[in-house]
C-alpha cells in the first residue's frame, strides 16, 4: 500500500551489499587477525567505554533523529545500517592507514575506533533524513568514512595530533559534511514535503529519548580514547560538570526567548548536549571545575541564540531541512572556538589548525558526494516522496504510519 519502492532496487540494493560483505570478509580473511592473548587484559579494562559508545550510536542518535511523524523506521534502522556498515569499512581503513605491518590487529579498541568514526555518518545524516534511498547511503557511508579518516591522518602527520584530538573533531566535521551533502541533493526547496516534516508528541518524546541517551554516555565518548587513567577521569569530570550546566540552560534559556516564558522541547534538544561538544578536545586539559562549567554555559546560550535566530535563516539561506541532530551540528564551530582560550600553548595552534582542516575537508567531502548521490544511477526516492516510511518498509493494513 501507499507509495512503492523502485522495483530495480530488489535486485540492486541487495546485490550492492552482496558484493560489498563478500570483500570485507576477503579483506578480514587475508588482512586480519585478532590480538595476542596476552594483551586480553586490555579488553576488561576498555570494554565498558565500548559498550556505551555503542549505546550512544544506536540508541541515542538513531531516536534522536525520529523527530518526523511519517519517517520515525526509518530513522532508527537506517541508523543502524549506517553505522554496521560503517564500522566495518572504518576498521579496514584504520587497520591499513595506521599500520605500519599492513596487517590489520582486530582488539576492542580498534572496533571502538571504528564506532566512533563510523558516527560521522550517523551525524551527517541528520541533514539527509528522508530524501536518500539505502543505496546512496552505503555510498555516503563509504565515502565519509574514508574522508574522516583521511582527514584524520593528515592531521596526524602535519598537525602532530592525537588520537583523542583528532576523534572530538567528528562534530564538525559530521556537520560541515552533511550540510553540504544535503544542499547538493535535488528538491532541497521543495515545498511539495512540507506537510510531512510536521512531528507529533511521540516522535518528539523519541527524540527526547535520544537526548536522554547521549547525555548520559557522552563522559565515555569524551574520555575513551584518552591514555592515561588521570587524563580520563579528568576529562570524565569535565564533561559531566559542563554537560550539568547546559542542561540546566537549556530550560531556562529557552522559557526566555520565548514571549509568554515557555520551554522549547527542541532547544532542550539541542542546547542540553551542547557542552559536550564545546569541551571535547579540551577536556583533559582543563584542571578546574568552574572552567567547564563555564564552557557548558557558554555552549547552552549559544545553541539557544542560535537555534533562535540563526538557525532559521541559515535553513532559509541553504534551502534545507534539518532534524534535530542535524540542527544541534550546525553549532560545533562557536562553541569549538569558545573553548579555545581554556587551552594553553601549542594547543591554540594545533586546535586552530585542527579545525580549520575538519571543516575544509567536511565541506569539500560533502560537497563532492552530495554531487554523487545526485546522479540517476543510485534511483534516488522522488522528491513528493521524501520523509515517507512507507518508500521503504512493508506496511500492513492495520498500521497507521500517518
């Protein structure tokens, strides 16, 4: 019932994915091995963060994006496609980029690596929620990650960055990426949707519930790729002191920008993740409490201004729509640079250089595979049926997806 997928995907999208499984195991079954067992230790003592990575990945970004009434399936399995596929071609590229044996050594913390890179995607898809097929997602997927960790290993050799420094750019990069990705696809001013793009009660507590997720996860994200036991309880206490405080911001901040004092429940899902972002590179280095809370509530103030009065017209300007993750990824570059005086020395430099690289490598990436995606050979969902479940599920009679 309702409208039909594109019968040559039957074949195509499945024969796609055949080809693509079929290599990575060739790549796995030649390239790859699992780590000695006398480095097993490890794995008790970094398991955990990869539990709650995982939890931030599936849970917290796929509900968070199932803000739309008639795109909420979608929006949560599409997620988790995104994100399986993308921690395999992560994990491939991370082995050969960052090995210098050529062989890839499978342990907990390169599958973490591989979590945390293939989130880019679930980030930038927030701007493509709704207009893109499977088929060109596994495209995006393929090219984003590539683009990440190439970005990734630039910033390692030039830059002399980290691990964790170059991992917490994932935000802007994400956002610069899938803006511009979004802005290429065709029907980016269509108006013919509209009327889908409306969220109900349900698919905003979905989103709330995402919200919910990743602000209790987020000191695991910010802290597991740190070396040293010190620098993650640090970076463990500082994300949670500034994430404290834009919570508390959210509400408060958004009852003012209102006329008659009420609480947007969307700023709430914004603004409360806000100081994630804002003290992530940073977090280990910053040796007293008052200093992330400060960034906390300067990243909360600055995500409700400019979900306020920015956001609009950014949305206005470049002609798309964006779901409340994709919203809340337009504000990584204020609140990166809010942080940068908290940071001392050569940090400056290197934060300044680091995101300067992210953002013209998220927007050149973006930029080009947007220009891919447009081709007719993915057989793209028209535009009358973006934002529609039923493109791409089985819907039964009884069911209301309306």
């Amino acid at each position: 019932m309702g409208s039909k997928y594109p019968k040559s995907l039957r074949i195509f999208l499945p024969l796609w994915v055949l080809m693509l499984e079929i290599a990575f195991i060739l790549v796995f079954f030649f390239f790859a091995s699992y780590e000695t067992i006398s480095k097993k230790s490890e794995f008790l003592k970094t398991y955990h963060a990869f539990q709650d990575i995982n939890v931030m990945a599936v849970l917290g970004l796929g509900f968070l994006k199932a803000s739309l009434r008639r795109y909420t399936w979608s929006s949560v399995a599409f997620n988790l496609f995104n994100l399986a596929l993308g921690v395999q071609w992560a994990i491939i590229l991370d082995g050969f980029l960052f090995s210098s044996s050529g062989k890839i050594t499978v342990n907990i913390q390169r599958i973490i690596l591989g979590a945390m890179s293939a989130m880019s995607v679930l980030i930038s898809s927030g701007a493509t929620l709704g207009k893109v097929n499977l088929i060109q997602l596994i495209v995006m997927t393929l090219l984003e990650v590539t683009a990440f960790l190439g970005t990734k290993n630039v910033s390692w050799v030039e830059l002399q960055g980290n691990e964790h420094q170059s991992m917490m750019q994932i935000h802007l990069f994400g956002a610069c990426f899938g803006v511009t990705t979004a802005w290429c696809l065709p029907g980016r001013r269509l108006n013919a949707a509209k009327e889908k793009e409306r969220g109900t009660t349900t698919s905003s507590l979905f989103t709330t519930l995402g919200t919910l997720f990743l602000w209790v996860f987020w000191p695991t994200f910010n802290s597991a790729l740190l070396e040293y036991p010190s620098e993650k309880e640090t970076a463990v206490y500082n994300t949670y002191y500034a994430l404290t405080v834009s919570a508390v911001v959210a509400m408060s901040f958004s009852a003012a920008t209102h006329s008659h004092g009420k609480i947007s429940m969307t700023h709430v899902h914004r603004a409360t993740l806000a100081a994630g972002v804002a003290v992530g590179v940073a977090t280990n280095l910053i040796h007293s409490p008052w200093i992330a809370m400060v960034l906390g509530l300067l990243a909360g103030m600055i995500s409700i201004a400019g979900a306020k009065y920015l956001l609009v017209m950014v949305q206005q300007v470049i002609g798309i729509r964006l779901d409340a993750h994709g919203r809340s990824c337009l504000k990584p570059q204020c609140e990166c640079i809010c942080s940068v005086p908290f940071r001392a020395g050569f940090q400056i430099l290197y934060s300044a250089g680091s995101l300067c690289l992210f953002m013209a490598m998220g927007l050149v990436g973006g930029m080009l595979t947007g220009l891919i995606l447009s081709l007719n050979l993915w057989k793209a969902p028209h535009e009358g049926k973006y934002f529609d479940d039923q493109v791409f599920w089985e819907v039964s009679p009884s069911m209301n997806l309306t």
